[in-house]
C-alpha cells in the first residue's frame, strides 16, 4: 500500500525541546531538495521562534506527517491526527524508538526513497474509549493503552469487565491495562503483559498488580468490545499514559478498536524483530 504523491508535509516537535530548532531546519531543508513543502503546527512553532499553522489545518494542508522527537510525540500525533486518515512517519531525536525509526542523518535517503515508492505502510489497530464527563459523552483513542486505575494509593479497586455485555471477570488490584499490539510493549510488558505482534488484530487484558495471583493476562481478538465499570470506588483512567479522566461508581468506560487503522510509513527493511532485540536486550 503506498500513500498519494508527497507534496506537503506537516512537522510536530517534542515538546519542551526548542533546542531542537536547528534540527528542524536541518529537516526542513532535506524536504525542500526534493520539492516537498514543509509546514510546522503552531505550538512546535512558538517553540522556536518561528510562525506555525494550526494542528487541524496542518492536517488538512498536509499529505504526511512528520514527527521530531521520540515515541511519545508520535502517539500524541496518531490521536490528535486520527479522524484525519493521514500517514505519519517518526524522525527521532535521541534513542531509538519502537515506532520513530528514522535518524535525522537518514532522512535524506529515506525522502528519496518515499518519493520513489521504495517505503511500507505499516497499518495499526488503535483503541477507541467511550465513556461520559460532566454528563457529556467523551471518545478518545489510544494507540497504546487506556488504564482503568484506583486514584490514590491507598486503596486497592475492583473493575468489573464485561466482554460482548458478558459479564468476563472482576480486577481487584491496582487496576487494569487493555493495551493496542503497538502498546503491548509499553505499560502493558512492565505489568507482565504479553507482547504482541504490532500488526495483529487483537488487544490484551493485563491486571496490575492483582490480589490474586490466578488474575492474569488475557489477549482477546479485535472484533470484540469491553466494557469497565468500578461500582465500589471512583477510578482514574488514564490515555496512552498523558491525559487522564475520572470514572465516577455510576459510570463505565466501553473500549474497542477502531474499525479505521492509523498508517505508520517505515523503511521498506525496518523490522520489528530487530528493535525488539536493541530496545529490550534479547539474546544478550
């Protein structure tokens, strides 16, 4: 699968790094040698002293989007851009990523490349979390995880999940995560969640920190939904770790995923194999 001709392109900065201003020249600079005009969302731009254009513009002005930072700059693009339906590729600025993988030292060959087709379309399950705030129906996407979690420490939560209106099983612990493939490497693996290959339709089920130690790790397929309610306590859920929400008794969170996929752009030899083995140390 290929993405339409390459004209325009947005760029979104890591937050906070306005030391990354000469980086973005630098790949501002890369993209106009092969004709393609890059734009830059408003708050990057304010960042680094340059005028920007607005995130919902940028989308609709763009035909890819470009992240410079890390992993995390990339999944607040996938959920703010989703509705969109635009491709995004990750430049990152540090360490290798599981999802940005491309070195601003590399850009250059790799634009050559996305401008002659020589490039994949990686497509990615998110989720899809609906739940009410102040009487008001909210949607938000994950493309790592929504946690349904206990707001302080000091007490323990029981979540009630129901799969398909069945009711499933009863979390009582810390909480629970129900991670993307994509996000099963994340939160979900530090609470001994399995790994799951990003491109699998599927989400998992993992407890953290359960009272029973027969709670574990469930993996169910994509076509299913959940539903969590927390009828003893007020809950805490948190989106791919950066925006939180509260769960009053009364209410419940539905989660599913998306029928749409968020399109990552990779290197036609990028393989997941191999940052797996860089990022977490197998066979070391």
């Amino acid at each position: 699968m290929e993405v339409k001709i390459i004209k325009k392109v947005g760029v979104i900065l890591r937050p906070s790094t306005p030391e990354l201003r000469d980086d973005f020249f630098k790949l501002e600079e890369i993209f106009n040698l092969h004709d393609i005009e890059v734009f830059i969302e408003s708050i990057s731009g304010g960042m680094i002293g340059i005028m920007g254009m607005e995130f919902d513009l940028l989308c609709e002005h763009s035909d890819l989007l470009v992240t410079l930072g890390g992993d995390g700059t990339l999944i607040s693009t996938v959920r703010r851009s989703f509705k969109y339906d635009i491709p995004i590729f990750g430049v990152y600025a540090g360490t290798l990523g599981f999802l940005a993988d491309v070195k601003l030292d590399e850009l250059n060959e790799f634009v050559g490349k996305i401008k002659s087709g020589d490039y994949r379309v990686d497509e990615r399950s998110i989720l899809e979390a609906t739940f009410k705030q102040n009487a008001k129906e909210i949607q938000r996407y994950a493309f790592n995880d929504v946690v349904v979690t206990r707001p302080s420490v000091s007490n323990m939560i029981h979540v009630e999940t129901l799969v398909d209106s069945k009711a499933f099983n009863t979390y009582y612990g810390d909480g629970v995560i129900v991670a993307t493939p994509t996000g099963s490497t994340a939160y979900n693996l530090s609470a001994g969640g399995p790994v799951l290959f990003p491109l699998t339709n599927v989400f998992t089920l993992t407890p953290i920190c359960p009272h029973s130690l027969t709670q574990r790790p469930v993996v169910l397929p994509g076509e299913f939904s959940i539903e969590m309610k927390t009828p003893r306590e007020k809950a805490l859920v948190i989106i791919d770790g950066q925006d939180k929400y509260k769960l009053d008794p009364s209410e419940s969170i539905h989660i599913n995923l998306a029928k749409k996929r968020v399109k990552l752009i990779h290197r036609s030899e990028f393989n997941y194999f191999d940052v797996l083995k860089k990022k977490l140390g197998w066979g070391e």
